[in-house]
C-alpha cells in the first residue's frame, strides 16, 4: 500500500458521480491556524489517502508521530484495511498542546515501509503574529 496524500483539514465529504466513482471534497485544508491564546489543546485532523495494489493484501497499520523540533510529542497507530485494487483514507485525530506558537510535523507511515514517512506541517501561531 502507498499513501498519496495527507493533509490537516476542516471536513470532508465523500459523493458518487457517473461511474460509479466517488469524489471526496476536502474543505479547510490548511497548514497553519490562529489561536487567542496559549497554552491551548488542539485536536487537528488528518486524513491520508491510501492507495491498495491489485496484488496487495489490502492489510496494513497508518503510524502517525507527531514531532516538535525532532521531538516526538504524540503518536497514533491504527490498522488500515483497503480492498485490493482501490483507494481508501484514515482519518488521525491528535491531541496536541501549544504552550507557545510553533510548529509540529505529522510523519505518516505505513506499517513494513521502510522508505521515508511523509511529513506534514501544521503552525500554530498567535493573532499578533499574523498581524
């Protein structure tokens, strides 16, 4: 299996078209957010889409480590399970607290890959840094 994309966004939504395909609308992708004021727990979500080869079992684990400056802070492990030949997602929820504005990376891999996990940014800062 293969993940193709993962990203922090607000919502989703799947629908089916002619086909029959489906299309999934991803609304609020972002790789930053403003909050009031810190320290702050925040639970971003993440999905990732994962791609399954027709020769493939289909069965496999989504690892996400949540890293601040190389550090890891948090960790989500999940089992993944995709029909040969087709695409499927997983969605990874975090609980992540900002003492101060930064900035934390999702690395997501699947399980037996040992190639290098895509990373995925997310920055934390406060209104008067965006100003």
């Amino acid at each position: 299996m293969q993940i193709l994309s993962a990203l922090f966004v607000e919502n989703f939504e799947f629908r089916q078209v002619e086909g029959p395909s489906t299309r999934i609308d991803l609304r609020g992708v972002h790789f930053s957010l403003a909050v009031d004021s810190f320290p702050i727990t925040l639970e971003p979500h993440l999905i990732a889409l994962i791609r399954c080869g027709s020769d493939e079992s289909g069965s496999s684990a989504l690892e996400v480590v949540f890293r601040r400056e190389g550090e890891e802070i948090a960790r989500n492990r999940q089992p993944v399970m995709i029909e040969p030949g087709k695409f499927g997602y997983q969605l990874v929820k975090g609980e992540i607290e900002f003492e101060v504005a930064g900035t934390i990376e999702a690395h997501c891999q699947l399980a037996g890959d040992d190639g290098h996990p895509l990373i995925v940014p997310l920055t934390v800062i406060s209104p008067a840094d965006s100003a």
